[in-house]
C-alpha cells in the first residue's frame, strides 16, 4: 500500500521556502494511507483536518504532502 519514494537532487534548489511536493492518494487508499507511515515510523503531521491530506518528512525533515482530490467536495 505505501511504496518506497525516491526523491533526487537536481541542483537547481527550492524556489521558495513554501514549495514541497505534493503527491496524490488514490481514491481507493485515501481512508487508510494516514496510518501506514504512523506505523513505519514516519514522522507525520499529527492530527490532519483530514485523514487524506497531511504532510509528512522525510529522513532530512523536508516537506511532503499528501492529498486525495475531492476529498473536501464530499458531502
């Protein structure tokens, strides 16, 4: 369900401050992806005002995001 993520330098470097990667959750993990990098350890925003958007770091303490689009059109 969650897969590794290689991440490789460019060199060009962060545009701005506030630029991460934003990756997108499949509809059909979007209500159980939360729980996988809690339980592998990854250090992961806690408490998201949605299960299927938060951020997460990675072994550098960069940004990532993940988000399931829609999820807030949902009634």
């Amino acid at each position: 369900m969650f897969s590794a993520l290689c991440l490789i330098e460019t060199g060009e470097g962060v545009i701005s401050g506030v630029t991460y990667p934003v990756l997108q959750i499949s509809e059909q993990y979007k209500d159980v992806l939360y729980k996988t990098p809690v339980e592998k350890g990854v250090r992961v925003e806690p408490n998201p005002g949605h299960l299927s958007h938060f951020k997460f770091y990675d072994p550098e303490g960069n940004i990532l995001e993940a988000y399931c689009p829609g999820i807030y059109e949902e009634n």
